[in-house]
C-alpha cells in the first residue's frame, strides 16, 4: 500500500482519481478495468473521494473522474492507432496507469511526468503487483512549475522531432494563469506538427457558481485551491499554435451511457461548465501581447 504524499497539496489529489477508478472497476458495466487502482488509491484516496462527494451533488467529482479516464483513454489510443503517433507524455502523471492497462502498439514510448515523491509511491505499488507494463514506460521527475522540465524529457529519450501525444488531465485547475500559459508554451516547443494534445479544464462561472462552492472550499482546506479557468477553450488553444475540438461531460463521445445530468449549450452564458480538450498541432503560436 502507498504512503501519504507530502509536500505539494495538488499531488495528493491523484490519490482521489484512483479511488473512483478502483470503484468504476467494480462495476458490472465499467467502462474501463484499473487492477492497480485501489492500492494506489489507499484509504487516504478513497477517504478524500468520500469527501468530495459529499461536498458535490451526486454522482459529481466521481463520475467525472470516470468519464474524464475513459474519453482520455480513447483519444491517446486513436493517436497511436489512427495518427501513428509513438511518443505518449503525460504531464503531472499521477497515480495514472494507462502504461500498464491499455494495449498500446508495439514501439510506444510513454513518459510520465511528475514530483519525484508521486513517482516513488506509485512504482512502489508497481513493484509489489508484479504486474508489467505494456509499452515503453520512462518516468521522468520533475516540477513542472519549477523546473527546466524541457531538458529533462528531452535527456529521458523524447524526440521532439516526431509527433507526439500530449495529455495534461487533472492540473490546469490548480495554476495561476502565467503558469497555465507557460505550461502550454513549452509542449509546444516540444510538439512537432500533427502532434495531438488533451487537456481538461472548467471554466470561469464554475470558480465562481455557488453551486459548486462547497467542492472547490474542500479542495482549498487541502491547500488544492481551484485558480484557472477559461470560458474559451478554443482561443486558449489557438494562441499557443493548437487546433481544438472542446466536448462537455454528457455530450456525444463524452457520455458512454453514464452521464444522466443535463448538459446545457455553450451559447446560454453565465452556467459552470467542464471542458474536455482534444487539440492538434496547428503551427506557429501567436505572439505574446
């Protein structure tokens, strides 16, 4: 079982994603199967997933968590089997282990990034399971508000001349803005065209809708205070060179049967909202105003 992570509130956040997998991977009609999902969880993750839900209306961080895994399953396995794409980074990796339950095609390299104290708990467990992964995993430890990350993915064996897949899940809700934007300068950098990136993120009326209030007061008594939105995904994308396709939880691609709740149009103004983000590689970014 993983020890408590300390040191940077956001990280144990990755406990609470696993807990909802390990419970999806209960269910008769799971829509994905995480055998490593409950001992990275621990009974601090499974106690926070209890929290959180209590704090939401029901079926809330749980089952986004769900959905969220399962639509960021789908487009980092159509990258590679549609797109030929062989080089997978996840920023912020987590208590992610899509290295060792999807089928990846053969010559995949996958590099987690992430603190060194996440990286350390979760290969614990890894080691321990015995359970081996199915594509070319590297890890690579870093703080990616900090650190000259860049070069250490490149030293880690990363090519930034050939496409890649990016998926940043779980993070941009806890930057600042300059964080956000220098986050998605930098995977530019390293992405080459026909590179795809996925990212989820809320908008701005959800930091501020009395509604979701008790969920985002929780997670900032834990020192994880939500900070970034955007209620305009698409420009967010296109100022840094990307081409973006933005779906809500519950619409088309993004429901899988799950998602019972109404999912009101992107033109009614003024309503919190999540956003599920696939983009591609476009060109140049704009200039910096």
């Amino acid at each position: 079982m993983s020890g408590r992570l300390r040191g940077n509130p956001v990280a144990p956040t990755s406990r609470w994603m696993a807990a909802a997998r390990a419970r999806e991977s209960g269910r008769e009609d799971r829509l994905f199967y995480d055998p490593l999902a409950a001992d990275l969880a621990g009974p601090e993750g499974f106690a926070w997933l209890d929290r959180m839900e209590t704090a939401s209306r029901p079926g809330g961080p749980g089952l986004y968590a769900v959905i969220r895994t399962r639509f960021f399953d789908d487009f980092l396995l159509d990258a590679c089997e549609r797109s030929g794409v062989r080089q997978v980074v996840l920023a912020a990796a987590g208590m992610d282990t899509r290295a060792f339950r999807l089928d990846w095609p053969p010559q995949t390299r996958f590099f987690e990034m992430d603190l060194p104290e996440v990286l350390e708990a979760k290969d614990r467990v890894i080691e321990s399971s015995g359970i081996e992964e199915r594509c070319g995993r590297r890890t690579v430890a870093v703080d990616l508000e900090k650190e000259d990350w860049p070069e250490a993915l490149l030293a880690s064996g990363y090519d930034a001349q050939r496409p890649s897949a990016w998926l940043v899940e779980g993070l941009v809700l806890y930057l600042g803005g300059a964080d956000v934007r220098g986050l998605l300068g930098k995977i530019g950098a390293l992405a080459t065209s026909g590179s795809l990136l996925g990212l989820d993120v809320m908008n701005r009326n959800l930091l501020l809708s009395p509604g979701a209030w008790p969920q985002m007061a929780a997670l900032a008594r834990r020192g994880a205070r939500g900070r970034f939105g955007t209620n305009d995904p698409e420009a967010l994308l296109a100022h840094h060179g990307w081409t973006a396709d933005v779906t809500q939880p519950g619409e088309e691609g993004a429901n899988f049967g799950r998602w019972a709740g109404p999912v009101f149009p992107r033109r009614l103004p003024g309503l919190p909202r999540s956003f599920l983000v696939r983009a591609r590689r476009s060109g140049a970014p704009e200039p910096s105003r």
